[in-house]
C-alpha cells in the first residue's frame, strides 16, 4: 500500500488573544491566563492525498482556507490534529513577497531560489529554464521595481515550480497575469500531477478546480460543508452563494 503523500487528520487552529501580552508570555511557561476571546479559524478538517491526487478547497471570505494554507505548508502549528506530509513541498502563494525591489531578475532568483532551500550550484543550473519559463526577455537583469505585477509573478511561479515537489499547494495566483501565462501555468501544474506531483488548490471560485481538481471541499466557518466529487461540491457552492446573493438583494432598501 502506498504512504499518502499529505495527510490530514482532525486539524484545528484556534487563535486565543489575551488581555496582554504578559498573561500570553505566561501561558507559555505554565502560568494560566483566562482567555480575552477566541476564534476557531478552522475545526476538525481532514482529508488526505495520494501521489497524483488533487484536491480543490472553495469557499467565502473567513471559510478557513488561508489557515488551512499555513497548517499543511508550517507556516503555523495546529491547535490539534496532525499534519504529515511524505517528500518535498512547494507551495504557490504570494508570488514576490520575498523580491528585492533593488535586484534584477536573476538577482531574485538566486534569493528566492535560497529561501526555498536550494544551494548556489542548484539554481545556476535551474536559471536558463527559470528564464525561458518567465518570458520576460531582457527584463530579467533588470531591477524587478521596473517590472509590472505580472512580470513578477512570471519570475517568481518559474523558481517555485522550476522542480517538480512532491506536494503542490496553490493559492489564487494565477490570476495575476494575462491569459497566455495563467494557460502556460496550469499546464504545468497538470503536468506535475501527471508526473505524481500531489495539489492542494485553494481559491474563492471555481473557474480552475474544475480543470485541476476532481475532489472538492468547500469550508465554510473553519468547518467543512460538503466533500466529494468536485461537479458535485461546486454546484453546491454556486447554488449557496446564488440564493445567498438573492436573499441580500431581496432585504436591501428599494
């Protein structure tokens, strides 16, 4: 039987704040603080993943799914539950956070490249590929404060995708950009999960887990609504947001 890629098993993250940061520091060391409030982002989420799986997670603003994002990717500890996950990951979120205004392209790949742990040697030979994925031409040694919003993002989708991971997390991304590179972008993803590559993908809509995703599940609250099939999940979805719309429009003034 093969190891699940990702598994995730009655993960919960609850976000406690305290009246100040003292009584916080104290519940570290063992001193008990009465909680000023507490909000469950997420509450008893699991699902796991084969090599090759995908699944798609959909949902409002406040669903959970950000939360979700930085569990399974460690930006974040869990407040129960498990995370495990079997190989390497590379995760697709804010593409160019980590770019130095000041550095060319190439300059940027070698920072990034770094910060997603790959030695000097590794990125040297990765850089040719990285620049015919980009289609920027010459702008690639030029600073990236000249570079628009979807130049950025081109730079920064080759370095993260220039090897194929194990587990893919993909936040809404690729709408940054114009059609050719969002196509040329999920082509890539496919083939990754052709190759065995396992994909979380998180978005508001639902225009792309069709076409990555055949598994669905949609958060509401930090608690799962409905998981299965993604047809299934999605017209589930619309259907909610569509009489969720009509209701608003119903009980606004005239």
């Amino acid at each position: 039987m093969n190891t699940p890629t990702l598994v995730v098993e009655g993960i919960a993250k609850n976000y406690v704040t305290y009246r100040s940061e003292l009584a916080r520091f104290g519940t570290w060391v063992g001193i008990p603080a009465r909680p000023l409030r507490e909000f469950w982002a997420l509450a008893d989420v699991g699902f796991s993943l084969a090599r090759g799986e995908s699944v798609g997670v959909i949902g409002g603003n406040g669903a959970g799914k950000s939360t979700l994002l930085k569990l399974i990717t460690g930006t974040v500890a869990p407040t129960r539950g498990r995370i495990e996950v079997a190989g390497s990951t590379a995760a697709i979120l804010e593409l160019g956070l980590n770019f130095n205004a000041d550095l060319t392209g190439a300059e940027n790949v070698q920072l990034y490249g770094g910060l997603l742990g790959m030695g000097p040697p590794e990125i040297a030979a990765l850089e040719p590929s990285i620049r015919a994925f980009a289609e920027i031409g010459d702008a690639f040694d030029e600073p990236i404060r000249t570079y628009s919003t979807g130049m950025q993002a081109r730079v920064a989708f080759g370095v993260v995708t220039a090897k194929r991971p194990d587990l893919l997390v993909v936040d809404e991304v690729l709408s940054v950009g114009d059609a050719y590179f969002q196509n040329k972008s999920f082509n890539r993803i496919l083939q990754y999960r052709a190759a065995g590559t396992a994909i979380v993908f998180v978005t508001h809509g639902i225009e792309g887990v069709a076409r990555i995703c055949d598994r669905t599940i949609w958060l509401e609250g930090g608690t799962v609504v409905l998981d299965g099939p993604t047809s299934e999940v999605c017209d589930a979805y619309t259907r909610a947001v569509d009489e969720r719309d009509r209701q608003a429009g119903a009980s606004a003034p005239a």
